[in-house]
C-alpha cells in the first residue's frame, strides 16, 4: 500500500511546518497598524452623588 510510505509525506510535512515557523512570523511582525492607541489618562474622573427628585 503506498499510503503508508512516509517518506514523500512526511518531506512535505516538514517544509511546510518550516515556511510557516520561520516566513510567516516575520510577516507577521512586519505588520503595522494605521492609527496609533491614545494613552488615557490616570487621574479618575469626579463623580458625584445622585440626588433624587423623589
């Protein structure tokens, strides 16, 4: 049975793996978004308290 011969398969299982540990992540990496995040403030804002109209 030539499915269970390894040797064509289990080539192609390790350059795959190898594209996708070394190519991929500098891809990745590389990947730069368009806006920057504002930093938010540290102070807490004032609450005050509620008062009802009952």
């Amino acid at each position: 049975m030539p499915q269970l011969n390894p040797a064509p398969w289990f080539t192609i299982l390790v350059f795959s793996w190898a594209i996708f540990l070394t190519i991929l992540p500098l891809k990745v990496g590389a990947h730069t978004f368009p806006n920057e995040p504002t930093l938010q403030s540290t102070d807490t804002p004032k609450t005050e308290s509620w008062t009802w109209p009952w």
